[in-house]
C-alpha cells in the first residue's frame, strides 16, 4: 500500500509544468487543512525519504540541496535525468542474499 504522503505529493506535481516545483505545505494543507502544521515534519521526511531513491527533488532557491545537510523553507520537484543518476549512485550497494550465494 502506498504512503499517502508520497501520494499528494506525486499528484500535486502531476499538476505543475515540468521543471516547476511545489511547497511541502500544499500537501500538508491537502492532507490536514485544519492543522496542516503538524503535517509538515512527516511530508519533509517522505520528501527526503524520496529524494534519497531518486524520485524527487529537494530544492532550496531553486537548486538542489544536499539531503544529509538541509534546513529552511525547501521545495519539492519531479528530478532531471541527471538528479536521479547522482542520488542512485549515492545508494550503498546492498549485499547478497544468502540464497544468491548458493
């Protein structure tokens, strides 16, 4: 089953233009309108969550930002080819199953 956070924000950036980005308070405003706050730390973590697999952009005055190094007022975007190159080589290598082994 899909995260519902993950889901607003795919859905409200299905309705930007390419390359155009959204606020986290959008979707915790979609999600929680009346106390969309208290959303905003858990729609921050789903977003660093997605930008760490590659899916998703963090950005801060329009360019990306680290996601180990971050803070402040951030925006979220679909990545360019490039982003999403860049965050899956940061990815550790998982090691073998042991049933690859045999």
């Amino acid at each position: 089953m899909s995260d519902p956070i993950e889901t607003a924000i795919f859905e409200k950036l299905s309705t930007r233009e390419p390359g155009k980005s959204i606020c986290p308070s959008e979707v915790a405003k979609d999600l929680q309108p009346e106390q969309w706050q208290r959303m905003m730390p858990k729609v921050r973590t789903v977003a660093l969550g997605l930008m760490r697999q590659g899916r998703l952009t963090i950005t801060k005055k329009g360019k990306a930002v680290d996601p180990e190094s971050f803070k402040g007022v951030i925006r979220l975007r679909l990545p360019t080819e490039q982003e999403t190159a860049e965050a899956q080589a940061r990815r550790p290598v998982s090691a073998p199953d042991d049933a690859d082994l045999v």
